[in-house]
C-alpha cells in the first residue's frame, strides 16, 4: 500500500546581502569595506546571515567592486556586479533578485550597513518563513525594520517597484495586511551605519 508522499516544505532561503553602496557621508569610503571588528562590513554581515542559517549567499557588489573582490573573504558567495549602484539601493535589489538561484523560496535581504542585525533574528525570520510567512520583516518595539524577508511569488513586483533608495518599501506597503513583523529588539538593533559618528561609535562597541 503505497503512503501519500509528505510535503517538503519551502525550498531553502537565500541570503542578499546588498553592500554596493559608496558611502557619500563616509567621505566616499565603500561601506563594504568599512572595518568592523577587525574585518570588512561585508564579510561580517554574510557571517551573520550564514550563522542565522542561510546557505546560500548573494552579495550585490557597486563602489570599488573590483576592490571589494580583491579583498574582501567572501568564499562561497554568490557575487554580483551592480553598475548602476550610484542610483540607489533600489538598483541592487533588482539585480540581486535577478541572480537568486531559482530554487529559493525567499530572499533574506540585509544591509550591509547594519552591523546591530544578530543571527538570532536572521534566525527568526527564517522561522516565518517554515511557518507560512511570504513577506516577513524584523521589527524593533513594534516598529519595522531590517532584515527583510520577500517570498519568492514577490520578486517580480518587489523588483518592479524598486526604485531609488525605496528598496522594497513599496511592495510591504501594497502587502501590508499579510507582512509578518517578527520582534527582535531583544536580540539585534536596528541601526545603520551612515556617518562618521556611527563608524566611531559601532567601532567603539
């Protein structure tokens, strides 16, 4: 007699990790290679996301890419070339959608600049997700933040909608009735690294 087979569950999700930004009020210091505790931004936050249990690892490339590349330890990742950095954050999000492997089943989004984001809350959302969540956001005292989570139904409109320094913000808000906000402020924080003032005081920590 033969058993119904059991249902797989979501495919794995896949972390993007967006750091092609040139850091204008960094006096023009790529974030990816800002220092933090004692190595590159970028190769901490794909530490970070690879702890929260992302295999799989897409990181967008913009201001001194080829730099970045050369120096920074990134085995393993996926590493993608955005030349149209200069637009926006919005820009590397299409292009990082664009080189997911076509077997996840959602996009873990971080920011390169967000040094306070923990693999426990990476873990969280990742937690959603197997529980049914499509679009997923850490959220700090009820309030929304980084990372990200997006469903693999939603590439397409979140690419669509991209523009400028938006990001995602227009897909979460056309779907907010089911964005799933996962609390996390027990856990991470939600700042980003944009001044020389953040700089000294994240280095400091």
């Amino acid at each position: 007699m033969q058993t119904a087979p059991t249902p797989a569950g979501p495919g794995p999700v896949a972390a993007l990790v967006l750091a092609a930004g040139g850091g204008r009020r960094l006096g023009g210091r790529p974030k990816a290679l800002l220092r933090y505790r004692g190595r590159p931004l970028v190769e901490h936050a794909v530490a970070v996301v690879r702890a929260g249990g992302c295999t799989e690892v897409t990181v967008v490339l913009g201001a001194a890419g080829e730099r970045v590349r050369a120096t920074a330890h990134l085995p393993g990742c996926r590493l993608v070339g955005n030349p149209d950095w200069a637009q926006g954050m919005g820009s590397s999000l299409r292009a990082g959608l664009a080189a997911l492997p076509p077997h996840a089943s959602a996009a873990l989004v971080m920011l390169v600049d967000t040094p306070g984001v923990t693999p426990a809350a990476v873990a969280r959302l990742l937690a959603a997700h197997r529980a049914g969540a499509e679009l997923a956001a850490a959220a700090y005292e009820g309030r929304r933040g980084h990372p990200v989570l997006i469903g693999a139904r939603h590439f397409a409109e979140a690419a669509a909608g991209a523009r400028g320094d938006a990001g995602a913000r227009a897909l979460l808000a056309a779907h907010a009735a089911e964005l799933v906000l996962v609390e996390c402020a027990d856990v991470a924080a939600p700042d980003d690294l944009d001044t020389p003032a953040d700089l000294a005081r994240w280095s400091a920590d």
